[in-house]
C-alpha cells in the first residue's frame, strides 16, 4: 500500500515508489530533515498497537467462547483452587506463627540462661504473662 508524505518529501511523490527505487526523501528535498525517519518510526508504533489491538480483541473472543461453554465446569475447577489455596495460606502463616513463637521462646531461655533472670525478665509476649 503507497502512501503519500506532504511535508515529509515535499514532491508529494509516492513514498513507496520513492523507496523502491533506491531514494530517500532525502534525495528529492534535502529540507525535510529527518521527518520521514519520524514519520516511519511513528507509523510502526501505530502498525505495532494495531496488532496488540487485535490480539487483544481476538484473546477477548476466546475467553468469551470458554466462558460459554465451559464456564460452569470452571467455576467450579475456580472455586476447589481458590479453597485449597486459601487453606495452604492458612497453613503456612500456621507454621511462620509456630516457628516465630518457638523463636522467641529460645531467645528468652538464652537470655535467662546467660543473664541468670527469671521468666519476668525476659521481653517476649510468651514469657510476660
């Protein structure tokens, strides 16, 4: 597809035939600077968000098309995931209480050990009540 570049090369020539014979812009109007180097660069950004675009769209399509029909059976596969993982979280700030607790435990059976106080001097919530 030609297209034409007024300002870019200022013959208004076809851009596409300017380049398939080996020119530049440049070669026609020595004044437009680097403006056709800006322009393409600007038309692939847009040529790169157009595809982007599309593949968002067309990803749109699928997940419409799965909702469809599978939906059911995935909100139930969504609902056991979301269960087990809530109950694996539970269980691992468990074990991060369990493992802090003990923690503080030793460092107040250490701190008892080498300063000679009793249970009231250690700082810990444990070894306060």
């Amino acid at each position: 597809m030609s297209h034409k570049h007024n300002g870019c090369c200022s013959s208004g020539h076809d851009h596409d035939e300017c380049h398939d014979h080996g020119h530049s812009c440049h070669s026609h109007d020595s004044s437009c600077g680097d403006e056709c180097e800006e322009h393409g660069d600007f038309a692939s950004v847009l040529l790169e968000l157009a595809d982007e675009a599309w593949m968002d769209v067309l990803k749109s399509k699928i997940i419409q098309h799965i909702e469809h029909h599978s939906g059911h059976e995935l909100e139930k596969l969504a609902r056991i995931t979301s269960e087990s993982n809530h109950q694996r979280w539970k269980n691992k700030l468990a074990v991060k209480r369990t493992k802090h607790d003990f923690r503080d435990k030793l460092l107040c059976h250490f701190k008892n050990a080498c300063c000679g106080q009793g249970q009231n001097g250690c700082s810990t919530k444990h070894h306060q009540k």
